[in-house]
C-alpha cells in the first residue's frame, strides 16, 4: 500500500507558493514573491478564502487595499463579502479630490491617497496589502482611514516579516492584525 501523503494546512500552502527572490530589489534583502501564489488558482482560491472566512461573520462596510498588490487581494475578498473595495494608491493616481499621508521608507519617503469619499464617518474597514514589513503603508492607511471618520477592524496580510517590527508597531498603535504566513529575516 503506497504512503498516504501528508496534507497541508491553508497556510503551508501558501507559504510554499511564496518564491524568495535573493538581493532583489538590494542586496542583503530577501523579497517574497506572490505571484506564483497568484497564478496557481487552487491556491488563490485557498487563499482569498482564508480572508473572507475570517471576515464573513465580522461584516466590515467595506475592504481597503494598499497599492498595489493589496487591490489584488481586497478587491476580490470584497466581492466575496458583498461589500465595497476602498483602493488607497500612490500618490498622483486618482482623479477626485484626495486626502493623502507621507510617510517613511527605509531609503526615503513616499505618499498614498484616497479618495474624500470613499468612506463614511463609522464605516468598519478591514485594511489588506500583502506584506507587512516596516508598516509604513499599512500605518498611512490606517491613518486615512481614520481622518475619514471610518473604524479600522482589522490589518491583514498575507506575509509578516517580524524581524522588521511592523506589526509590532502596528500593533502598539491599536491596529489588530491578521496575517498568514511570516519568513524570518527580510
């Protein structure tokens, strides 16, 4: 009798769908890669339904995603939920009025926006992108959101690089996080 194979938890699936890229975009940095997660539909799907599990009960008003591997992810998990995608770009790509945040990066600074009316004082919102490193973007984000009057329920990612203390900052500044996978180093 052949051996039974040894069946992956959700998040063992995606993490083994994650293609480490050595010194790219610097050297000494090791860039995790989604794109082959997101080719692989068996594992998209396990994916995005790990994300809309987790949120189906809670009823957030709507999904948030940061630019620009965070719309791939919100955009769907919010047609699953039956709620509306809140896309918070990089400075200069949206046509209304905006409100925008700066904030640091490791080799400078940068800038994401939003839309004025994408969300209304008390909606609740959960915030997606796909990896957590410094927090930077994650954090400007949250802090549009909340100029807006809307309730950040929840961050969420797919990656956590904790050696970079992103979540650790978000979570001090009150922010919950969800997040699947985390590599150790970055």
């Amino acid at each position: 009798m052949a051996a039974q194979s040894a069946v992956m938890t959700p998040a063992q699936t995606i993490r083994a769908h994650i293609r480490t890229v050595p010194d790219w975009p610097a050297p000494g940095v090791q860039f995790r890669d989604i794109t082959p997660l997101l080719a692989n539909p068996k594992v998209f799907r396990i994916l995005i339904d790990e994300f809309v599990h987790r949120y189906f009960d809670v009823k957030p008003s709507a999904i948030a995603g940061l630019d620009a591997r965070g719309f791939i992810i919100g955009a769907v998990v919010a047609y699953e939920l039956n709620v509306g995608f809140v896309p918070i770009r990089k400075k200069g790509k949206l046509p209304f009025t905006t409100v925008e945040e700066t904030y640091e990066l490791e080799y400078g600074s940068a800038t994401v926006e939003m839309h004025t009316d994408a969300v209304k004082p008390g909606d609740r919102v959960v915030l997606i992108d796909d990896l957590i490193a410094t927090g930077g973007t994650m954090m400007a984000g949250k802090k549009l959101l909340e100029r807006l009057g809307a309730q950040v329920i929840e961050g969420a990612a797919i990656v956590d690089l904790p050696e970079l203390e992103g979540s650790a900052r978000l979570r001090a500044a009150g922010l919950p996080l969800f997040t699947l996978v985390d590599f150790a180093g970055h």
